[in-house]
C-alpha cells in the first residue's frame, strides 16, 4: 500500500513541480496578486517547486520514502493553510498549483488536501512498521549470529569439529 501512496505523491508532485516552474512566470504572477505573500511570492515559488521535486525524487527508493512521505506531509499541511488564506482573504484567486489543478474550486481542493493529509498520514504510519519490522528483523538475525559463534569457537577448542558437520 505505502507503494501505492508514493506512486500517486510521485506523480503528484512530480507534476506540479515540473508545472510550476515551466510555467514560471504564471505561477508568480498569481503569487504576487496574494497579500499575504508580498515579497516573498518569487522566493516561495521557488522553493515549493524544489520541495516538491524533492519530496518525489525521495519517494522513489524505499530507503528514502519515509523522508520523503514527511516532506509530501509538510508540504500539503502548507497547501492547506494556503488554501484557507485564498478561501478567506481573497477574491476570485485560484491556487497557483499548476497544470490542471488550478482549475479546481478552491473548496474542493481544500478537501483535496485534506484527504492528501489523511493519506500520506497512513503511509507514515506503515512505513514506520515496515522500517521498525525490517529493523526487528535484523536485530534478531544478529542475536542468532551472537550465540551461534561462541558454540563454534568452543567447540574448535576441544577438538569435536566432527560432531559439527
């Protein structure tokens, strides 16, 4: 299952990511109509889109998808907060998502984002299972190993090697 949810926040991010900064100067242009934002619209475009990219990249290889499933929570906790100021404090400004999700109402994709939350939150939980599981897993094999060795050792010394064959 955690495949899966890095499968969808792969594609995700990977997408608006890539949509934001080919369509750069739409993305800013939205950014800086926001009050809230101000001077800070070009700098934040920017670092959304390497965020994201990030997060994407990270998701691809399971040694890195925990890190990355962190980042794909910050990120769309940040989109919800976003969303909110849009739904409150503006007038007719749709997200600067990219591609086809600006498209989306903005109450929509509020409810987007918060079933993204509850998502990647499920990921998160699974995949700190299988890490702390896999970890067990290991941990138990070098036990097996610890006691295996002292019963070979003592064994050499006493001359039986032929009972160990």
């Amino acid at each position: 299952m955690t495949n899966s949810i890095a499968g969808l926040f792969t594609l995700l991010f990977f997408y608006t990511g890539i949509s934001k900064l080919l369509n750069y100067d739409s993305s800013l242009s939205q950014s800086e109509r926001l009050p809230f934002f101000g001077a800070l619209g070009s700098w934040i475009e920017w670092m959304v889109a390497i965020l994201e990219l990030a997060a994407a990249t990270l998701l691809i290889r399971a040694r890195w998808r925990l890190t990355g499933f962190y980042i794909c929570l910050a990120l769309t906790v940040l989109f919800i907060i976003y969303m909110l100021l849009l739904i409150n404090y503006t007038d007719g400004i749709n997200c600067s998502c990219g591609g086809i999700l600006e498209q989306i109402p903005p109450n929509i994709h509020l409810a987007l984002n918060i079933f993204l939350v509850l998502l990647v939150t499920v990921a998160i939980r699974l995949q700190t299972s299988i890490k702390r599981s896999l970890r067990n897993d290991y941990l138990a094999d070098k036990k097996i190993l610890r006691v295996k060795q002292p019963e070979l050792t003592s064994a050499a010394q006493t001359g039986e090697t032929e009972n160990l064959k």
